[in-house]
C-alpha cells in the first residue's frame, strides 16, 4: 500500500469534515429561521444527493480521463463555492446544490484511485481507512459544525470554506494515475452501455444494489432521526441532534476497522450477516424513547453498517478496475447509491407530510433493509466469472 494514501486520507478527513459542519450549519440556518415545514431539511439534503444522479455519466469519465488530483481540487473548489454562496445569504436550498455538484465530481476520484494505491489484498484495508477517515471527519464535523453554527453561523460556514481549500491543496501530491481514453460516444449512451456491462459480472449486482440498500438507509435515518429526537429525546437544537448522532458515527468507525479482518474480499458473502442485524437495531431504535438507550443502539446500527458497507465498496472498485474503470464504476454505484437515497429521503418526506409518526417511518426502514438485504443477497454464493478477479464464498 503507497505512502501517498496519506495525504489522500487527509485531504478526504477535511473535506469531509467541512461538508458535514456544513450541513449542520444549514440545519442551524433553518432552526433559527424558524421552518416549521417537516420537508424541507429533507428537500435541502435532496439538492445534495441529486447531483450524483445528474452527473453520473460524467462525473466517471472526468475521474478516469483526466489527472486525479486535478479533478480533487477543482471539486473542492466547487465545494467552497457553494459554502460562500450561503454565507452569502443564498436560498439553501439552491447554496447546498452546488455543493453538491463538487461531492459528485469528487467522489468517484477519491474511492477510483485506491486500486492504484493498494494491491489486492489491501484493498479492504486502504476502504478501511478511507471509511474511517471519512466517518471521523463526519463526527467531528457534525459536533464541531453544529457547536460553532449554534455560536456564529458565518464562522461556521467560513471555516468550512477554508477546510475546502486545504484539502485542494493537499491533492496536488497524489499521482496522476491511469489516465484512460475518453469514450468517443455521447456520455448518456455510454454511461447506459457501462451499466449494462457491469452487472454482466458476477458480483456486480450485490455491490451496486448492496451499497445502494446502504445509503438509502443511512440518508433517510439521518433525516427521520431530525424529526424523532425532538419528539421523543426532547432535543432543541442543531447541537444535541448532532451529539446523537456522534454514537452512529462511532460505530461506523469501528466496524470499519474491525471488517478487514473478518469479512475478506474472498468471503464477501459474509457482508449480508451484519446487514441483518443492523436492520433489527433500526427497528429496536424506533422502540427506544431514552437517550442512553438511543446511543447504544445507534452505536451498533454505525457498527454493522461500516461492516457491511466497506467489503461492498472494495469488491466494486476492483470488479471495476478489471472492466469498466475503477473511476466509471464508483460513479455508476454513486448512481444508484443516490437514487436510492433520494427514494428514501422523498418517500418519508412524502410520509411525514401525510402525517406518519417519525417512530413508525423508522421502524418501516428496518424492515425495508431486512427485505432489501435478503433481495439482493440471492445468488451471492454463486462464484465470481473467472475472467474476474479472485472470487468469494460463504
């Protein structure tokens, strides 16, 4: 594994870090704003999610066809812009869009050039320290954003503008990586011909729909939890909500770190099991109405899903690596991540409109990622093609 992981892992950290403190700046921009309408936390981080899907046949040939650290600094750089945008008193709607058309862009640069920095059989490890980095940045910026926006809002967005920066600067070290040619078809066409040819290899359709399943859940719990700690915890402000969710974050990071040795890319099918359980932990939150009950349980719902999630994503960047483009295939999974997470986030907004009690939406999910887990693992024993790399088993 190359040493120039390092300051990927730390440019990751801080732009991470900033698009969660941002974020909950936003949450604090709506709380005292006073938006008493359930849909709109959910509409904000939809202007986000919906990038990915916009962008996604573009956004996996501008990772594969131009120099990596380029790609990472010009996406920070849009992040930032959209960081300004709100400090400039732009709709948050419209601000947080922007920042997301940077996520977009970055995203399938940040997981395509691992292969490059890891052989094979540390591929798992380097997601490992990608997710745990990634999950640490989160948790620190959730606390630390949500601390300083409840303080000074402009403070709050301004240092989130300057951690984009220095994550720029730091990319400029990364290698320029395997630069491939630009497709010569129209990138719609082409994108829908790389779908197709993905999910003809054995083990393709797990990794997209499993991370899929994944960030559907985590992207419509974390909207739900927003609803339900006012409601059940009796929590007030951007600050203690944040503070809640500091337990899942926890737990991801210590299921990340723990996975490279219990689920190898060799024993994927093993990455269903936790995938299980946390669903079970989701519905029990819903029955939970304490605090310390809440955070033990979120503890274990970050837990099994950094154990489900990171075994998932280092099978798809080297099925990808071996066919499509570790870059295309990372977007083309962002595709269907986000998809999925709109659905998600639209549906309980469309409930929460109805009326649904946050406790009933959240122990709907759990159910729906029981299903959902149980859906997509059929024929995970079968073996990969040989044309693949490795294979995987129970």
């Amino acid at each position: 594994m190359s040493k120039l992981i390092y300051p990927l892992l730390v440019a990751q950290f801080l732009s991470a870090f900033a698009d969660n403190a941002l974020l909950f700046s936003v949450i604090a921009i709506v709380m005292k704003a006073g938006h008493a309408e359930t849909w709109y936390i959910p509409a904000v981080q939809s202007a986000f999610t919906v990038a990915y899907v916009i962008l996604a046949p573009w956004a996996g040939e501008i990772a594969d066809t131009h120099a990596k650290p380029r790609v990472l600094l010009v996406a920070n750089l849009i992040k930032a812009v959209g960081a300004v945008l709100l400090l400039s008193h732009v709709e948050p709607i419209i601000a947080y869009s922007i920042v997301g058309l940077g996520a977009a862009t970055y995203n399938p640069v940040k997981y395509g050039i691992l292969p490059e920095l890891a052989e094979h059989h540390y591929l798992v490890k380097a997601n490992s320290l990608m997710e745990g980095s990634t999950i640490l940045a989160i948790l620190l910026g959730m606390v630390v954003g949500a601390k300083v926006a409840d303080y000074s809002i402009p403070i709050a967005l301004g240092g989130c503008a300057v951690f984009y920066v220095l994550s720029a600067v730091l990319t400029v070290v990364l290698p320029a990586g395997n630069i491939r040619k630009p497709t010569k078809d129209a990138k719609i066409i082409a994108f829908a011909r790389e779908i197709k040819l993905f999910f003809k290899i054995r083990g393709s359709t797990f990794a997209i729909l499993g991370g899929g399943l994944f960030w559907l859940a985590a992207a419509t719990l974390r909207v739900i939890l927003i609803a339900w700690a006012p409601l059940v915890l009796l929590s007030k402000n951007a600050t203690e909500i944040a503070e809640l969710t500091f337990f899942l974050a926890i737990g991801i990071v210590g299921g990340s770190a723990i996975v490279p040795r219990l689920i190898p890319l060799e024993k994927l099918a093993r990455a269903r099991i936790p995938a299980y359980i946390m669903a079970m932990f989701i519905v029990g939150l819903g029955l939970t109405d304490s605090l310390w009950p809440a955070r033990i349980v979120l503890l274990f719902i970050g837990m099994l899903g950094g154990m489900f999630i990171v075994p998932v994503n280092a099978r798809l960047q080297e099925l990808g690596k071996h066919s499509i483009g570790s870059g295309r295939a990372v977007a083309l999974q962002g595709f269907f991540n986000n998809i999925g997470m709109l659905l998600g986030v639209g549906c309980y907004s469309l409930a929460a409109s109805k009326g649904v009690d946050p406790i009933e939406a959240m122990m709907a999910l759990g159910f729906l990622v029981l299903a959902g887990t149980f859906t997509v693992s059929i024929g995970l024993r079968t073996r990969v093609q040989a044309n693949t790399p490795g294979h995987y088993d129970t």
